[in-house]
C-alpha cells in the first residue's frame, strides 16, 4: 500500500486463510492520498465515544455545521421536525453516503458506551431467559 515495504509481513495461513501476526507495535502510516493507515497487532476492535457531550465534535464537520441550524439543541438528526441536517439531506446538500455513516458511527457509539451495570444486568437476563428456555425444552421434550 505504501510501495516500499517497511514491515516485515508473512504469507497468509494455507490452513485458515487467515493473516499471521509478524508485527508486535503499534505504528501510524501515512498514505499518499492523505489517508492514514494503523498498525495495531492484537488489537480486534476499536470503539468512539464522546466527550463532553459532543457525539461529532469535529468527527462529522459537515454534520455539526448543518446541525447548528436544528431546531432543538438536543436534536439526534434522526427524525426532529425542524432538523437542518435532515434538510440538507433531502435537499441534496448533504452527502448521503457520509450521512449514513454519520448514523453507524453514532449507533456504535451507543454500542460502546453502555456501562458495566447493564453490561452485567444484560448478561443476567439473557442467561435468566436461556435457563427458561432449557427448562421448557426439557420439560416439554422437544
């Protein structure tokens, strides 16, 4: 991606099909198109969250210069009447496709931020829900 190799890489595994791990750190690359490009061995997943309250907070510029104009400051830009950013939507001046991952972006968010506590309620109900269903299979013999 870079032209020249600067890590050392490994050949796929003939049995997974899957990569190998030859890099142990950390390493930030700039393409030549401007895009940047991490290296981050071990690492499966990252998560966003926000600060301040500020879901885009300079994420989204487009976003957050269409959203200054909604009607209410609370605006989740999903549905509101009086939304500017859904107007620039459908008025075309705003891309549909960064829009779209404006919402995947923010639907992850809320994925991430759930805390410990519902994490760890989530995990009892769905458990609760699994014995029920085992007992019933049991019981029922099906």
């Amino acid at each position: 991606m870079l032209g020249d190799p600067l890590q050392k890489t490994a050949e796929t595994s003939i049995s997974n099909s899957k990569g190998r791990h030859t890099t142990t750190t950390r390493d930030l690359f700039k393409l030549t198109n401007g895009s940047l490009m991490i290296d981050t061995p071990g690492m499966r997943e990252f998560g966003v969250t926000h600060e301040d309250g500020q879901p885009s907070s300079g994420v989204f510029p487009m976003i957050d210069k269409f959203a200054a104009g909604c009607r209410y400051s609370d605006c989740t830009h999903t549905s509101e009447v009086g939304c500017s950013v859904l107007f620039a939507l459908e008025s075309g001046d705003l891309d549909a496709a960064l829009y779209d991952s404006y919402r995947k972006l923010k639907k992850e968010q809320s994925r991430f931020e759930i805390s410990a506590d519902d994490k760890k309620r989530f995990g009892k109900q769905s458990g609760k829900i699994s014995r029920e269903a085992n007992n019933h299979r049991k019981k029922n013999k099906y």
